[in-house]
C-alpha cells in the first residue's frame, strides 16, 4: 500500500460574500420609467434601440430612456444616480 | 447589481455564452437570484433584423420568450431568497487531507489546478524550502487578484505563492521574482473574450544571480529559470484568484500559447540602449519585472535590411491598434538600428508612433477600438476626441508613445525581431523589496 503524504492547498482565500436584497418590484410597467443601459459592447447600442422600438410597438404605455455610461467597463456614479432618481426599473446589456 | 441595491428593479441582458460565468459572478456577490436575461451568441455583427429577432425569439437558456424574462423579471414579486441574498463563508484549507501521492495528482488535476502538465506536488518541506528564498513571513499578505473586473478580489499570502511555485519546479531562489508577479495585481489568466496573455520583461542584476537566459533561445523552452518562473507566475494566477476554468472564470474563446510563459528577459549587455526598467526611471542595479497584459499576437520580420521601413510599417500597420507592440530585438537589430540613427529607443519608438497609421475608418472600426475607445472619444477624452473628427480615409496614429516597447532580447544568432502584442497598461514592480 502507497504511502499517505501530505501537501499544501494552492489556492488562495476567496473574501466573504454578504447577501445583497433585490429591489421591490411594481406590480406592472404602465406609466413607469424603464432605462435601457448601453453597455457599450460592440453592437449593444443597435440591440437596445432595437428594444426600445419592441417596448413603442407592444407596451407603449411604457416610458423608455436610453442612457449609457461615460466608459466602457468603468462604474458611473452619475449615470447611476440619474438613473434612481427617475427611473423605476433598468434593463442593462448587452454582451459579447 | 448595484443598482438594485440603489433600489432600481433591473434585468441584465447577456449572450448565452456567458451564462455560466453570470450566475457565478450573482452567486460570488451575494445576490444568486439577481434577474438574468439571455439572447444567442453573438450580438456583435448582427443586423438590425436578426437583433429584433432575438428580442422576439427564446431565450435561449431558459427556453421561455425573451421578452417573457425581460418583463417578470422587473414586475414579478419578490421571493424570500431574493430579499435575504446569500451569505457565505468560502475557506480553503492550508494542508490538503493525507492521501497517496497518485489520489494527489489526480485530485490537482480534477480541480483544475494545474496547466495539465506533470507538476512538483506542494509538500511541507519542499514549502519550507522555497520560503528560504524570501525574508518575508509566510503569513504575509502578498496581494490579490482575479480573472477580470466582474469578479472578486481573492488574497493571498506569501506561503501560497512559494507552493504554487513548488508546483511549478521552481527554485527558492526565484521566489523573488515570483513573488513581485504575484503582488503586482496583474494575472497572468486573464477571463478574457480575447484570450489575453501576460507578457513579462524581466531587468536588473536578479537576471544573472538566478541564472536566467537572454541569450540564444531567451523566449523558448531553454533556462530552468526563465520557464519556471513564467510557469509559476501562471500556476499562482489561476489558483490564488480563484480558478480559470473555461465557462466560469476563463472565457478566451481561443485560448493562447503565451499563456503557458510569456518571459522576456532583457539582454541589457549587449543592447545600445539604456535597460527597459531604467527608461521607466529604476536605477541599473535594480530589479525588476514589467508586465503588459495583452499577448494577442506575434509578427516575425529580419533587418534592418534596405527595406525595413517597409517591413516595420506593414508590421505596425497589422498590430492591433488596441494592443501596441512590445518591440523584441535581437542586439544586432538593436545595434543595427542604433547605426541607422537610432541612438536611443525612444528615438525608434516615436517613429513608429508616426509611421504606424490606418484609415480612420478602418481604426474606428475595430472591435475593441470601438468597445473601449469610442466612448472616451464620444465623452470628449483625448487623444480620442480629436482622432474621432477625422475623416474616414484619413490616415491617423494609431498608437502614443506609451503603446510601444522595444526590448532587446537574442543571442546575436540571427538579425531577428518580433513584435508581440503589449497591452495598454505597463506594470513596473520591483523584485528587491521581495528578497
């Protein structure tokens, strides 16, 4: 029978991970503020246009906003901060 | 996901082939039930039409409409998990359970913590003999670092980065070089789409006290040192921040050979020039080690010969425009560019800022030009700004002088160069401070 040896763990220490709530969700869209985030992915911005004329065409009792930060994969406290004070729910996108 | 926080219901729109890394990341920030949305890879290239036509469609990883998702994602009441999150404490231990050293290697390779090729297992005195090649405390934490933005930062200690070095053959006394890779923030796996590599120049007298080559064979498989430490420095990026595994924490539709090493050791004797690290400001007797993350190609050429002008612009020319060049020349190109006038690197490097040019339309219309540059342009970032005024056939740079790195690297076998992918961020750490 093979010896047991013993080694050490390679991998490093993952930091603790807190739970985080979602927001309240209003019970319909009608009449609310819906924000289209651009992303700014190659291509996101014809996408989100393109869902902001599904929303003109089939909930068009909806207001859409576009809005985009000012970099790509760069947190935007103002464009966040807009997007609180007047808006009731974002759709963000879109990917690769 | 911080704007739910900010209390604005939200839905995130991916590709589907970046479902498996979005839950990971939701579940990794505390919010696992955070809405998600998915439409066909990719976006990128489709039309108008074929974009409707997802919105229209199914979502692809659920099977219901996407639309569907869209809507109950913003309106559908909350459940008792998506108020409460998820908590949890992830530890992983210092010492691995006792077993059999063939159960050890299966298990490493089973976790992925390997490069799948054979590996030195991590035992306690082979440990203990790599911390000889530090001052430093074992407990002392080294740093952190993760495969991309999206993630979490995970920590490290100095104990962690000599078994990953143990791992990769490596001798206590490149702990130091190994050590300033692994505090420098930088990974060397990289989650990428574009499969970036770590490119790494290594400077300074630590080159010739731990025996690495920048002679004949410097960038391949050739000197204990130079393919250790480039092993270490992949071992240790993908086990301390967390994995790199393909779907999850890798996402480099390729892949790339560079990521297996991608050392450049300066041949500092034998070039005109002052040293990398000295051009950045470090003094001769220090050591260092620079890292570029990008390594997306390689352009091979000979010369200076009658026609180099040519050669190099047509060279410059096929760079990414995103990704500058390290500039690797062996002594006699170096030299033989010296005696064309080219007394100093930067002299070489600005003219290739000049000659380097493309249709703006051509540049504009780069994908990750586009991704990255096109919003700093439209917000009125320099030198994108101006740039974005030209007209599409307009031959503009595309590169600034701190794009582009020349190192001199070779062993004078042959005139040869190569120009591999840099990347637009350099990082200078000192090794010293490691000793």
């Amino acid at each position: 029978m093979a010896d047991k040896i013993t080694v050490h763990d390679p991998r490093g220490y993952p930091p603790k991970v807190t739970g985080k709530r979602l927001a309240p969700r209003p019970l319909s869209l009608d009449g609310k503020v819906v924000y289209l985030v651009d992303c700014l992915f190659d291509n996101s911005a014809v996408f989100m246009e393109q869902l902001k004329d599904w929303f003109a065409a089939r909930l068009p009792n909806v207001e859409i906003r576009g809005i985009k930060p000012r970099e790509s994969w760069v947190d935007d406290p103002a464009m966040r901060a807009e997007i609180e004070a007047n808006g009731d729910a974002a759709i963000l996108g879109v990917g690769l | 996901m911080a704007l739910e926080q900010g209390g604005v219901p939200s839905v995130a729109v991916h590709t589907h082939a970046f479902a498996r890394l979005a839950r990971s990341v939701a579940r990794a920030n505390g919010m696992p039930t955070t809405r998600q949305a998915f439409v066909p890879q990719p976006v990128v290239g489709r039309s108008p039409a074929e974009l409707r036509a997802y919105i229209e469609g199914t979502d692809p990883v659920s099977k219901r409409p996407f639309a569907q998702e869209i809507i109950e994602g913003l309106t559908q009441p909350l459940a008792a998990e998506d108020v409460s999150g998820l908590s949890f404490e992830r530890s992983t231990p210092r010492l691995l359970p006792p077993d059999t050293e063939d159960n050890l290697r299966q298990l490493f390779l089973d976790s992925q913590w390997t490069d799948f090729q054979p590996i030195v297992l991590p035992t306690e005195e082979r440990v203990e003999a790599m911390l000889r090649g530090t001052s430093h405390d074992r407990n002392e934490i080294v740093g952190r670092l993760r495969p991309t933005v999206y993630r979490e930062l995970w920590e490290f200690t100095v104990e962690k980065v000599a078994v990953n070095a143990v791992m990769a053959g490596a001798k206590p006394e490149y702990l130091p070089v190994i050590l300033a890779m692994a505090a420098s923030g930088v990974s060397g796996r990289s989650s990428s789409t574009t499969s970036q590599a770590t490119v790494a120049i290594v400077n300074g007298p630590i080159r010739d006290e731990i025996g690495m080559n920048y002679g004949v064979g410097a960038m391949g498989p050739y000197n204990h040192a130079n393919a250790t430490i480039g092993r270490a420095y992949g071992l240790l990026s993908q086990n301390l921040q967390g994995g790199s595994v393909p779907q999850e924490t890798y996402m480099g539709s390729q892949g790339n050979h560079l990521s297996y090493n991608a050392m450049i050791v300066e041949n500092e004797a034998a070039s005109p020039w002052v040293p990398f690290h000295v051009q950045h400001g470090r003094k001769p007797e220090q050591s260092t080690v620079s890292l570029l993350l990008g390594g997306w190609y390689t352009i091979f050429g000979g010369g200076p010969r009658e026609t180099w002008q040519e050669k190099f612009t047509r060279s410059l020319q096929a760079c990414d425009p995103y990704t500058g060049p390290v500039i690797a020349l062996d002594p006699l190109v170096a030299r033989g560019f010296r005696d064309l006038g080219f007394d100093t690197k930067e002299k070489l490097i600005d003219w290739c800022v000049e000659h380097a040019r493309l249709p703006a339309r051509e540049y504009w219309d780069n994908q990750w030009i586009q991704t990255l540059a096109h919003p700093r342009a439209v917000a009125g970032i320099e030198p994108y700004a101006s740039m974005l005024k030209a007209a599409p056939d307009e031959m503009i740079r595309m590169f600034r002088a701190n794009d582009i790195h020349v190192v001199v690297v070779g062993g004078e076998t042959g005139a040869m160069w190569k120009m591999v992918g840099g990347g637009p961020r350099l990082t200078i750490v000192d090794i010293d401070p490691w000793r």
